[in-house]
C-alpha cells in the first residue's frame, strides 16, 4: 500500500491559502478558467491544474478519484450537493428512503470489496447509528467514507449536535477537513484508513466547510480500490455474541493502532509562530483562529478521533497559555483537560453557532463576546402559491391540534397560518400524534392530526403509520400526507414516491396510500388541495368524528418544482419512446 503522502504534507507550506494579504477576488483573475460543468460531467481545472471548489464538490471528486463504486445517502443541508455532484461527475449515486437504509447498502458495498461513500446530515447520523455502531464490531473490506455535515448555528436543522460524540461512542476514526482542499484530501485519506485497518470512517464537514469554496488541486494519487468479490467470514459479518464480544477486542486494538498512527504521521500539523499563545484548532475553526491571531502558534488537528494525546500534551506544554478553538461541543477541550493537558477551559457561550473572526478574537483573548440584538426581518413563511397552505388553513378553521413534521411545510408554524403545534424530527408526527389521542381528554383528542409530507413519510413514517393501525387510540387518528412530489426543502430532490431516480431518470415508485391501504387502513383517500378542497374539508370532519382511522393524501405538485417535474416526465417519456422504436422489427 502507498504510504499515505499526509506524512510529508507541510502545513506551513499552505498558509497562504487561509490568509492573504489582499481579497480572495484579486487572485482569481490569474487562474481561468476554472468550470464545473454538469452538462460535460467534468471539472475543468485552470492552466495551472487548479479549481474554485465547494468543500461539497471537492469530496464527490475525490470520490470519482478513489473509485468508488457507489454513494448513497439522504438529502440534508449542508450535505445534499455531495451526491448530486458525484452523479453530476458520473459517478453512481442514489437517494436511499432513509440514512439507515443509506448506510445499510454502503455497508453491502463494502462487505463486497467495493469502495463505497455514504452522506447525511448531523441528525441523519442519529438514524444510522445503529448500522455504524456494529459496523464498527463488523470491519469492512472494502473504503467505508461516512460523509457527516453538522450545522453550527442551525441555518437548516432542528438541533445543534456535533457529530464527534458519535466516533468516541462508535468506536471509529474521524477527519476533519478545514477547506475544500483537505476535503478532497482528506476523503482520500479517509479510505485508505478505512481499507487498511478494515474500519468504518467518519469525515466530519460543517456547513462553512461544505458551502464555502476555495481553490482545489486535485492531483489524483490515491491508492487504487480493491476488486470487488465476496469474501465468506461468518465469524467478523455475523454479529451475534459469541462474535461481537471477540470484534470488539478487535476494534479497541484497531483503534489503538489509529491513535499510534496519527501522533507519527497522522494530517495533523504544527505551525510555529509567537510562543505567547498556543491553540490547538480542527475543521473551520483553524482558518477563522489563523486569520484572528496569524503570528499565533497553533497545532492544527486533521483526525480528532482517536486523538494524537502525546503530541498535543508536546504541544501544550511548550506555552504558559494555550486555548482550544473549535465549532461545536467543547469536544477537544473536554477531552483534553481529562486527559490533564493544561488548556484553558472553554466559555460556554461558545459552543453555541458558528465561529467567525470577531468571535474568534474575543474566544482567544479569554473574554465573553458581546451580545448582539438580532436585525429584525421578516421570517419564512411558505410560498405564495404553496399547495400546502390551504390544507394548513383548513386544520387551523377545525382549530385542530397539529403534530408537524420536518419539511418545509414546518413553515405553516410560522405567522400568519401558526397552524402546527408540535415539530420534533423525521417521522414523530404520527407518534406524536398518537400519544396526545391517547392521553387528552375526548374533546380534545378528537381535534389531533398528524402531518407529514412525503420524503418524510417514506424516511420514518411507515412505522408510525404500523403503530396507528396496531394500537389505534379509541378515538381514531387522522393523518394527512401532504404531497409535493419532491424533497423541497433540500432543494427539490427526488425520493421513492416520485418515480424518478437521483439523476432524474425512471425508478421504482412507492405511494403513500398504498402503504397506508397495505397496513390495514380502511379510510384512505387522495385529494389535490386546491381544486378539491370542499371535498376534503368534508372528509376531514367525518373522520375527526369517527372513532376510526384514517388516512388523506393532499397531493398537489410544489410550485417551485412542477416545471422541472413536467420536463422530467417529458424526457423520461422520450427516452422510452426512443428505446421502443430503436427495438428490432421481427416477422
């Protein structure tokens, strides 16, 4: 195996990538031209072999890179362009229901020798932890990359977790890339470690990472994949007891391998400066301290899981003061100060959104950040023209008690409609739902409903839907369904209800009131909200009556996505009808 040239990676050398002396703007006029094109499936790189990418672009090019064989996942801010560029690329990749689903077939692809790269967002982890928790046990054979972009300040998510929890409590090693540079390195990185110690690994990106771009040199050198071919080990794919509790001993020696690696020749580099201060920085955090404090010394970590402890203890102990900076959980510096590294404590208004120069000035200086009032605006609300709003209006006038889901129709809990009452992540409406039936009083539980839309119904509702028909509460239950035909709050993706694969081409197609007809639900009707609403409105009142259950499918295409949907529908015909003629006349 080559040795992995982050051995020899100079991090000084790089320095002028994270701070110039003049505006990213004036240097790029000397690198044209620099293109990605989805129409051509490449990235055209400038005279001097170089490109302008999202951190987002550079991982689906190092995955094309690395040769992997398939990437699946679920879309999610900030992760969502990974795959589209990888398709875009020509690689293959697909939307999978959920990320347990998604990390399930990347784990097939490995067992298969193949390499495979899996995405999703921070909360997505926590629906594949149970694959990843095992998988840890299980190893892999062939580069298993887990893709995880976590959203400091919540820009487009529910909470503010930090996915470096999950690799301690997983067990599996975890890079951190600051640019779009080591995020292409790094994803290389990340399956040769992954293909030599037979592990599950986790790339942790956050949002400034993923969206941001900087300039790439991709120079394709990464070790080539293994053939793809079944390899039979009952004793390391089987994880029953008598298995798991041997894997396990595996995986700690794995890990403390990985650990013994990284302080040797792991991406993780020193850059010298005043010996006044000392920070040891990972991710984003480490350009925002080089741009506050650039005459800082500052030990910069690439693999924060295991961590290299005796280098940092080397480290720390070189300064009478020395900080930690990172985005998220106070992850390193919690760890480091159990361990006894004399670091100073982090204040905890920092773990709280993202960093940015000014926060970072005053984090170094060891003061607390002046609070700012927020600028007024205007807040979301969902689109003129939105099909969603008269189903949404139509639960407010029956005063309904609305258990939401995620999706941008979470916007109906915003003024003026403020017409959902709970919203807590993928699926909940519907045991949400059921639990209030459950527990309030006649009256009021008669007034429930659970919403959810269709991504989100086929991610994590079935199983709701299973609980509604096995444990109906004596009051019925109604759910609507409301269909857009699209994952539109990730930016108009594809999912299994719509027919129509990733790249938009013809895919299997799985209906909501199908399912619900499927699991004994005898009350399923389908209405378009706005040319059908008097009905609707009537078929709701009967069934919030009934003391059965019931199930309505509000199905109207989004406003933003019925162009697109018809031109898709339009080529997916075309080609068929090419295919047919193409086809051999026989006698």
């Amino acid at each position: 195996m080559r040795r992995s040239s982050f051995g020899k990676f100079n991090l000084r050398e790089k320095r002028h990538l994270y701070k110039l002396p003049f505006p990213l703007g004036v240097l790029l006029p000397f690198f044209p031209p620099y293109k990605v094109s989805k129409q051509n499936r490449v990235i055209e790189l400038n005279a001097q072999g170089v490109a302008l990418l999202s951190g987002d672009e550079a991982i689906a090019l190092a995955a094309i890179h690395c040769g992997v064989v398939l990437g699946t996942g679920y879309p999610g801010t900030p992760s969502t362009e990974i795959l589209e560029t990888f398709s875009d690329l020509g690689g293959k990749a697909q939307w999978a229901p959920n990320e347990k689903v998604a990390a399930e077939v990347a784990l097939g692809v490995a067992f298969a020798s193949g390499r495979t790269l899996v995405t999703m967002k921070h909360v997505g982890l926590n629906v594949a932890a149970d694959v990843l928790f095992t998988a840890a046990y299980s190893g892999v054979l062939g580069g298993y990359v887990l893709v995880c972009a976590d959203d400091p300040g919540m820009a487009s998510s529910q909470n503010e977790q930090d996915t470096r929890r999950y690799a301690v409590a997983a067990g599996v090693p975890m890079l951190e890339p600051a640019d779009s540079q080591e995020a292409y390195d790094f994803t290389g990185l990340a399956f040769e470690i992954s293909e030599r110690w037979q592990i599950p690994v986790i790339l942790r990106v956050t949002t400034r990472v993923c969206h941001s771009h900087t300039i790439v040199r991709p120079d394709n050198k990464f070790t080539a994949p293994l053939q793809p071919c079944f390899k039979r080990n009952i004793q390391e794919r089987v994880m029953v007891p008598a298995h798991a509790r041997p894997a396990h001993r595996r995986l700690r020696t794995k890990l403390a391998e990985i650990e013994a690696w990284n302080a040797k020749e792991g991406p993780n580099r020193v850059i010298e400066g005043s010996q006044d201060l000392g920070i040891i920085a990972s991710g984003i955090a480490t350009i925002h301290a080089l741009e506050a404090a650039p005459e800082t010394s500052l030990l910069k970590l690439g693999m924060t899981h295991p961590l290299p402890m005796e280098s940092i203890r080397n480290f720390a102990s070189r300064f009478n003061r020395c900080v930690t900076v990172e985005e998220g959980d106070p992850y390193l510096n919690d760890a480091l100060l159990a361990a006894g590294i004399a670091v100073e404590k982090r204040l905890a208004n920092y773990r709280f959104g993202e960093l940015n120069v000014n926060r970072m000035r005053h984090l170094l200086a060891g003061e607390e950040e002046p609070q700012k009032v927020p600028p007024r605006a205007k807040p979301p609300q969902l689109c003129e023209g939105c099909p969603h709003r008269s189903t949404f209006t139509l639960l407010k006038e029956l005063d309904c008690i609305v258990a939401g889901d995620i999706g941008c129709y979470t916007l109906a809990a915003m003024p003026p409609l403020q017409a959902m009452d709970t919203q807590i992540c993928m699926g909940a409406s519907i045991g949400v739902g059921l639990g209030m039936r459950h527990t309030l009083p006649e009256d009021q539980a008669r007034r429930v409903v659970s919403v959810i839309g269709d991504s989100t119904f086929l991610h994590s509702g079935v199983t709701g839907l299973i609980e509604m028909a096995y444990n109906a509460p004596s009051t019925g239950h109604v759910v609507v369904v409301v269909d857009n035909g699209t994952t539109a709050m990730t930016g108009l993706q594809e999912h299994a209800g719509t027919g129509r694969a990733l790249d938009h081409s013809r895919a299997g197609k799985v209906l909501p009131e199908e399912i619900a007809r499927a699991v004994g639900i005898a009350n399923v009707q389908v209405f378009n909200p706005l040319r059908e609403l008097d009905l609707f409105e009537v078929a709701l009142k009967a069934a919030l009556k009934s003391n059965d259950v019931s199930v309505f499918v509000a199905r109207q295409p989004c406003i933003l996505a019925a162009a697109k949907i018809k031109a898709y529908e339009k080529t997916i015909a075309e080609t068929a009808c090419d295919c047919e003629c193409a086809q051999p006349v026989t006698a």
